[in-house]
C-alpha cells in the first residue's frame, strides 16, 4: 500500500483573459430576458422592440426610440426568443414561427422568426407595471383631465357598466386598472384576460387567464370559458380584459342579470366606432343585430374613450354614453364630456343616471388645458 502524499496533477494552462464586457455578457445571456432586461426593468419603458439585431423602445412620450449598439446577430436573437418562449411553455421554431406569451415576470412577448419575419427574427415585448397608477398619477402625467377624473370615480362610485376603448397602446389596461383600484374594498373583483396584464391595487382580486392548446390541439381554455365560470364566482364586478370575439355575448349576458360595474376594454378608433364594433364581435357569437343592440342597450351604459396624441401622450379623449335607438336596432352614442370642452349634450343624461344610484354628480370645470411640465391650467 502506498503512503504519502497524492501525486501531484499538472497545472492546467492558464485561461486567456477574458475581455472586460465578457463576463457580463455571459451574465446577460443567461438572465431571464438577456440584455433586454435594463430596458424592461426601466419604470419608464413601455415597449422594447427587437427588428433582427435593431432595439426600439417606448417610454410614453416622444414616440419610439432607437437604443444605440445592437443586441446580437439573427441567431443571438433566436436563441433568445425561443429560450423565452420555452421558459413560457411554448413552442418556437421552424414548424411554428410566431408565438405570443407572458413570460413568468409578467411581461407580454411576441416573436416571429425568418423566413416569416424577412430581416427578423422580430420580437415585441409589452411591460407591465406591477402596482397599479392612482388616478393622482393619471391627473399629473396629463392622462386624466380633472374634471374628468371626478366623472369616473363617480361613475365607479354608482356601479355604472363601463367600456374603455381605444386603439392600440392608448392606455385603455392602465386606465382600466386605475379605475377597478377605486372600487371599494368590500367588493370581489373577478377579472378574466387572455393575458394578465390588469393588477389593481384592491384586497379582493380573483384572476383568470385563458390558455392555448397542445401541441395535440387539445386544453383549450377560452375566454367565453372562462366568463361562464366567473359568473360561478361570486363576483360583485365582473371584467374582461380586452374584449375581442365571440366573448362579448356572454359578458352582455352577464350585465343583464344584475352583474353591476363591470368593465372590459375594447378596440375601437373612436367613441362612434363602438357600436359596429361591438355588432362585428355579435357575429362572432351568433347573435342577431337586433338581438345584440337590445343587450348593450340595458348592459352598458358608459364608454370610456382613449388616444394617444402626435407627441406619444395617452389621452382620455371623451366620456360618452350608450343609448338604445327609438327603433331597438341601433345605440346611440352621445358625448357627456370631451377633453379640452368639458360637459357635453349627454352631460345632463349622466348626471340624471348617477343620482338615479345615490350617487352626488360632480361639478367639473367647464375646461381644463394640460402643458407639458406645467401640468394642468
């Protein structure tokens, strides 16, 4: 048997230097969102969009800016996406090009890979904020007019049905959050999405979320699935969202059985566009025209319209009403209050509603003009 000290191994050749940004490339590589992660992590940035190696983002104002470097070449920014749609559960490849997820820290991502996307691969990535804005906040950043402001919490105050519309990154889930953070406590909230992206700030908040099929083209859990169980939930208010299919039956249903307050957000360029839309999305669901205008005529009562102006700034733009028409086969929309005016034709209609349910109308001023770093005058 052999004593003594163990055989001495040879001294493995020194590692070459690595240069100052390696380590926290590798580092960022295996982050959840890799070098994306400052810019998503920015309480400031809304959007980060990837065009091949390009980086984009939105911070609200000012429109889409470009971040100086790139973010790797075409296969870097593969392996990126598909590792974080596999983090999600999903597929991306070849087979199956485009994918849209909510990746485990809550942020919305869409990905197209080559040869779909031409000079790709191509990713889009939606923030979230974790805590909810107060209206205060929405007043300050020049989002909510006041006056305007003191017609919303009233119309959450009376349990109005309400609809936030807008086009696309308007702000209608922000505002919406904003608004459900001012229901009571003692209220359940019950709130159905195709992706989380509503958190607001309330003791009692019940959260469903849709989910796609296999591979096998089986587990399919819809939105129209998911509102048929909420009703099941014991909800004080009920809300959807974003409204985008044949959903929007069944949440008419549940409106017209006594489910007060609830709310969903919907596409739509303006508040005259609400209707048509909401007869396009009937269709969907089978639902005769004049069956469909007789439900939104007794469901919702209040549309809550958003843009975003040349500048970037996300805007409430009017507060209008829904109205059946004297023939039963139409809604009337009419303007209770617009930016930049104040009270409109339907402003004597909405203040009748609001005291009908107890609720004191507010008085706002006539007209209220916000300024960039001034705030409002």
């Amino acid at each position: 048997m052999r004593t003594g000290a163990p055989p001495r191994l040879a001294t493995p050749p020194a590692l070459a230097p690595a240069p100052p940004a390696e380590p926290k490339r590798v580092v960022d590589e295996m982050a959840a969102t890799g070098p994306l992660a400052p810019l998503l992590a920015d309480p400031a940035v809304t959007d980060v969009l990837v065009n091949g190696g390009e980086v984009w983002v939105d911070r609200g104002t000012g429109g889409l800016r470009r971040v100086a470097g790139r973010l790797g070449d075409e296969l870097f920014v593969r392996k990126l996406a598909q590792r974080l749609a596999s983090d999600a559960g999903r597929r991306l490849d070849d087979a199956s090009p485009f994918v849209d997820v909510r990746l485990p820290d809550g942020t919305r991502m869409h990905a197209v890979l080559p040869p779909v996307a031409l000079r790709g691969p191509y990713l889009s990535l939606r923030t979230f904020r974790r805590q909810a804005f107060t209206i205060e906040e929405l007043i300050k950043c020049g989002t909510l007019d006041p006056g305007a402001a003191n017609l919303l919490r009233s119309v959450v105050q009376a349990r109005l049905p309400y609809l936030v519309t807008g086009g696309t990154g308007s702000g209608k889930t922000t505002v919406l959050a904003t608004l459900l953070s001012a229901v009571p406590n003692h209220e359940r909230l019950v709130i159905v999405e195709d992706a989380a992206e509503l958190r607001p700030t309330h003791p009692h908040v019940v959260a469903l979320q849709t989910r796609v099929a296999n591979v096998e083209g089986a587990g399919e859990v819809s939105l129209r699935d998911l509102v048929r169980q909420a009703l099941r939930m014991r909800p004080d208010r009920l809300v959807v969202g974003e409204c985008r299919g044949a959903e929007i039956v069944d949440l008419l249903g549940a409106l017209n059985t006594g489910h007060e307050g609830g709310a969903a957000t919907l596409h739509a360029n303006s508040p005259a566009d609400v209707p048509p839309r909401l007869e396009a999305l009937g269709l969907l669901g089978r639902i005769p025209r004049a069956a469909l205008h007789a439900m939104v005529g007794s469901a919702l009562r209040v549309v809550v319209h958003l843009r975003r102006d040349p500048t970037g700034l996300r805007e409430l733009t009017e507060i209008c009403l829904l109205a059946p028409h004297a023939d039963r086969q139409n809604t009337v929309v009419a303007t209770a209050w617009r930016r930049g005016t104040g009270p409109g034709p339907a402003a004597t209609d909405l203040d009748d509603l609001l005291v009908g349910r107890g609720v004191d109308p507010p008085r706002p001023r006539a007209q209220w003009r916000y300024t960039q770093g001034k705030g409002w005058s």
